[in-house]
C-alpha cells in the first residue's frame, strides 16, 4: 500500500483497492506502540504508521488542486477522497481517524464549488421574479414609495395595498352617507316606531 500510494497517487490506491479488495489497516498512535502494544505487533503497527505518512502526504498534495481544478477533474479527485475516507474510517484507529478527516475536509471544498458551478450563469440577465411588484421596480416605474424614498405607516400600507381597496373605500363611504340620511331611530316609546318592534325593545312594558 505504501509503494502504491508513493508511485501512483491517490488515483492508484483508490484504483488498487477497489481492485485488490484491500482492508484498510489499523493505525495507531505513536504512544500506543510505545507503552502498550504487544511485541509482536509492533513491526506491523511500524509499517502502518509509515502507510498512515505517505497517504498523509499524498492528501496534502492533492489539496492545491481542489482550488485549481475545474468540471470532471475536480469530481473525479472529489469522489477519490471521499472513497477513501470511507475506507479509512471503516477500521477502528487512531490515526484512521485523524486521515480520514482530512480526505473529506479536502473533498468538502472541490465538492462545495462543483455546487457553485451548478448555478446557472446568467452572463448580462439576470433571473426576474414574476411578482408585479417586482417587475414594475425593474422596470423603473410604479416601486414601492421605500424604493423611492418615500416612507408610509404599516397601518397605510395594509389598507390601500389589497387588492381591490379602493373600491371597498368606496362601498363604504356610500353606505355611511345612507345611513346618515336615515336620521336617529325613533325612542321606544315613540309612535312612530313598529308596534312589534317597540314590544321586542320593551317586553315589560304593560299593555
């Protein structure tokens, strides 16, 4: 694994473990070699640690490129680490850990400005909202008194912006002045109110 990664790149470890079906090995942290590991792992957890270096290094050489790459260059690299992070951390090590971090916090760049690229490139337009309002501000007539300079109060704003509200002003005015030719209503003692009416305001009242 070490010679594959040294001479091939990270291209050719993802290519030799997909092919191989290599397990990733356990890394382990250099105090662990030093006061607790068995004897007889000691050589084997040496040459993962020395794997654990140059994958190290070979991710730090890739990392440039994610700011440099464009299309289906930076997707393939992209995609190579996050295969290998997930290889990293399927195994339980401390240095598993730490590498299969650093792939994905690579990958998450090249990968968060493939996103970038997706939105559409409007060149000299751009996206118009369909909402009147909208189109009439960019448009240049008919904005909003905010976009002119002018200010109104919540309570303006609410009433002559519905749809329709000046004809509902105008309902009303009118039946405010029907009402106002009607005159007050009679006293309930009056004789010129409706009897049936005079005994529903007045049911106590003897006859």
């Amino acid at each position: 694994m070490r010679t594959t990664v040294e001479q091939q790149g990270l291209n050719g470890l993802n290519a030799a473990i997909q092919t191989n079906g290599w397990k990733a090995p356990v890394i382990p942290s250099a105090w662990y070699i030093d006061h607790i590991c068995p004897p007889s792992q000691v050589s084997a957890a040496q040459a993962a640690r020395a794997f654990g270096r140059s994958l190290l290094t070979a991710l730090d050489g890739t990392a440039p490129s994610m700011l440099a790459d464009q299309g289906s260059t930076l997707l393939a690299k992209a995609n190579t680490l996050v295969a290998l992070a997930q290889w990293l951390g399927a195994v339980e090590g401390y240095d598993n850990v730490i590498l299969a971090g650093r792939a994905r916090s690579i990958a998450i760049v090249g990968l968060g400005r493939l996103v970038a690229d997706l939105m559409p490139r409007w060149g000299r337009s751009r996206p118009r909202c369909r909402s009147p309002c909208v189109s009439r501000c960019d448009r240049g007539a008919g904005a909003h008194p905010e976009r002119r300079g002018g200010r109104r109060s919540v309570r303006d704003r609410g009433r002559n912006d519905r749809p329709g509200s000046a004809a509902l002003l105008g309902r009303c005015a009118r039946r405010r002045s029907r009402l106002a030719q009607l005159g007050p209503l009679p006293s309930p003692g009056s004789t010129a109110m409706d009897p049936q009416l005079r005994a529903l305001l007045k049911p106590n009242e003897g006859g």
